[in-house]
C-alpha cells in the first residue's frame, strides 16, 4: 500500500511516499521510499528530492504559484531521475497534515466537501497553513481524482484535555466564541508518547508522559494514559516556551502598553512576537540554537542570555506539566535542538533531580536517537525520540483506511 503524506508549513512544503503492508499494522518508522521538499523565498523556491535508493534531485525555479510548484515535486515522483513510480495512480491513499482543526476535529477524517469547509472556516486561527493545505488537497484532486484523502489534525491530539485547561481565565463567552487553547504538534507529541511507551517497554495506558518538541516552534505536552491533558501552546502556536523568532508567553499587559504607548497595530504586533522575539529577539544573532551556542563560546552576552531563557521557560514548563500529572516516569525530548543538542538537553535537566530525572552524561553526548539517555538508577527514564510527524500520519492513514475501506 502507497501512502503520500503532504505537510505544508507557511513557506516550506513537505512531502513523502511511504510503502506499507496493507494488512499488517506498521510498526517501527520506515525509510520513505521517496522525500521531497519545497523552500520558498519570495517568488523563487528551491525543490530537493530524495530517494530510499540514494538518487537526488535539487532545482531552483521560479514558477508562477504554489500550486504549480507542488505539483512540480509531485511529478518528480514518475517523471525524470527520481521516478518512484509508474504513475501517480499508484498511489493508493494521501495524508493531509492539517494544523488547526479547531473545535471541530479530534480524530483525523477522509477529507469530504463539508470537511474541507468546516476546515475553511477556522481559517482565520492559522490562514497561511490552512490555505495551503486546502490547496494541496485541490492540487491532489487534480492530480489523483477520487484517491482516498485523510486529514490529520495537529490539534487533534489535545482535544480531549481537561475543561479547565482548555479554557482561558477571560470572560466565560471567549471559549463557545472559540477563543480556547487548543494546543499543537499533537502529531508528533503522540507518536513519542507510543515511541516512548515502546521503548520503556510499558502500557502507555500506565505511564506519565512529559515531551518536549523543541524545533523552530517548540511546546512541552503532559501525556497521562496516552491522552494529553495539558500543553504550554495554546489559541495559536505563539503560548507557551521561548521559540526560535517567537516570543513565547509574556505579559499581556506589555501588548496593551505597545498598543497605548508605541501606539503599535496588530500587524507589527503580529511581527514582533511571531518574528523578532526567542532566541533571536534576545540575541541578536539568529532563531538557529547551533548560531546560539557558537555565540555564546565565543563569549557573546546576549546569547548567553537567550539559552538561559529558553532553558529556564522550558525547567519552568516540565515542572508545570509533571504537577498537572502528579509525577513523571518519562520526560522526552524530540525534533531539532530536542534530537540534537545535548548542551540544551543537559542544561534542562540540571534542575530536574527533584523530579527523579537524573541524566547520565555520557550518554547525553552519544549517538542517541530513540535512546535512553537517564543512568540506570534514575527514578524516571529520559528519551531521545526522532520526530516522526509525516510517519504518524502515514500509520493513521493505514488506520483510517482499513476503517473506512474494508481491509481484506
Ligand atoms: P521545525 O520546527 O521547523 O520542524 P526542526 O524540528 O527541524 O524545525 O528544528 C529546527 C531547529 O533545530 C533549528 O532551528 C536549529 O535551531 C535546531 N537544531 C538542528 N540541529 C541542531 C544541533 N545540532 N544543535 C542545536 N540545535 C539544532
């Protein structure tokens, strides 16, 4: 079975094409057969390919849209050096990573006339990515007719968290208005937490989960039973840690004070928590925590001060979501700085012993990914998880499939 799984971001476009077994449940992560990405940068893009065979392909275009450009990485698939396949009708299902699915979604669904609208008219939650998601679904019409769609929703995972941590202590309307925290990389949160289940070898209906996705976004999910029931991002993905451009939570008095006293609009607003605050706000430097490290070896002040923010938020959001769980049996760390930085990694858990986190250095230091990298007598496990969002929604478009299309 073919599975295409389209992940769109605001300027960047993924995609993958996964071979599974239609009739035995997908375990451990596959090399896909064929990764392509899209990185744009105004109106010229760069498109990189790769096949599991080890073929390459990588173009720099200018193409009159996204659309075109999409379907320009789709063809790569049967036409040129890294044809996949014989034709796109091969492909016998397409997963949609869709990043807001609002108060409408949970579980993902086949993607249906009126699923495309409920999706539409939450819009204005996050309109970059919901735009080019429901394009890529149109551009999937085009290029595959009636193929299967199935959309996974990166909300979905924490619809099912507490009323009280969904809600926000405004006036009580805000939440049947929408205006609720809804939180984000469930994709990934939930595959680490059946990762990280896998790995300790343990029900993951027993264990107390804390993961923390630390990439260019970054949130810190509590995991109780498989279920999340809190995270730190919340109506949009700017609540919670410091970020790579993104501020994080701060006052929200110091918005009304740049509104009243820098007499600043919501557009610059907008621009200034989203895109000139974290790590590159405070540094000066860069949003990358490679560009941070470097700095602050070479003696730079202000990046020193940046990892200390970003470390003490993040202590600062372990700690809270251990208490919403009563405790903690594993703390995980996974996507970019979470997969790679053992300086960030070892920092965090400097503070942490108090939760019976203890990390053992050496293997902190070493090749780690879906390791455990506590020492033997710490109380709760540290892991390392390889972020596996395209292949989550691959193993859920498996699911839906058997679900919805008889598997034999
Ligand atoms: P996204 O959130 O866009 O999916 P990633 O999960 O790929 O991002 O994370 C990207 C971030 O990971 C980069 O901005 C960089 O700061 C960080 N990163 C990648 N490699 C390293 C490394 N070796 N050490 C520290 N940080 C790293």
């Amino acid at each position: 079975m073919k599975i295409l799984v389209l992940n769109s971001g605001s300027s960047s476009q993924k995609a993958c094409l996964y071979e599974v077994a239609a009739d035995t449940p997908p375990t451990r992560p596959p090399a896909p057969l064929w990764e392509g990405r899209i990185e744009w940068t105004g109106d010229k893009a760069s498109i990189s390919v790769k096949t599991w065979q080890g073929s390459v392909r990588k173009e720099n275009l200018k193409l009159s849209s996204r659309k075109d450009f999409v379907k320009h990485l789709l063809h790569t698939l049967d036409v040129g050096p890294v044809r996949t396949l014989a034709s796109l009708s091969d492909i016998d299902v397409v997963g949609h990573r869709v990043v807001h699915g609002g108060p409408h979604f949970e579980e993902p669904v086949i993607v249906t006339p009126e699923v495309r609208s409920a999706i539409a008219s939450v819009s204005t939650l996050a309109p970059l990515h919901i735009r080019a998601e429901l394009e890529g679904m149109e551009i999937i019409d085009n290029l595959l007719g009636p193929v299967p769609q199935i959309a996974v929703f990166d909300t979905g995972f924490h619809r099912q968290m507490p009323l009280y941590a969904q809600t926000y202590p405004g006036p009580y309307d805000w939440f049947a208005k929408g205006i609720r925290r809804y939180g984000f990389h469930g994709i990934n949160h939930e595959y680490c937490a059946a990762r990280a289940a896998q790995l300790v070898g343990k029900e993951l209906r027993s264990l107390k989960i804390v993961s923390c996705h630390l990439g260019n976004g970054c949130s810190v999910a509590a995991i109780e039973g498989g279920r999340s029931i809190d995270t730190t991002m919340g109506f949009t993905p700017l609540e919670g840690l410091a970020m790579g451009t993104r501020s994080g939570s701060v006052d929200p008095g110091i918005l009304i004070y740049l509104m009243r006293e820098g007499k600043l609009g919501h557009e610059q607003i907008d621009r200034v928590l989203n895109h000139e605050s974290g790590l590159l706000g405070i540094s000066g430097i860069s949003s990358d925590m490679r560009d941070i490290l470097a700095a602050m070896k070479q003696g730079d002040a202000r990046a020193k001060l940046a990892l200390d923010i970003f470390v003490h938020r993040l202590q600062s959001a372990i700690g809270e979501m251990a208490a919403a769980l009563g405790g903690l049996d594993v703390l995980v760390f996974t996507a970019g700085v979470g997969e790679n930085s053992a300086e960030v990694r070892a920092a965090t858990c400097e503070k942490l012993e108090f939760l019976g986190l203890t990390l053992d250095p050496a293997l902190n230091e070493g090749p780690i990914l879906d390791c455990d990298i506590a020492t033997k007598g710490s109380r709760a496990r540290i892991f390392v998880i390889r972020a596996e969002e395209d292949w989550a929604i691959a193993t859920e478009c498996w699911k839906a499939h058997g679900h919805f299309f008889d598997r034999p």
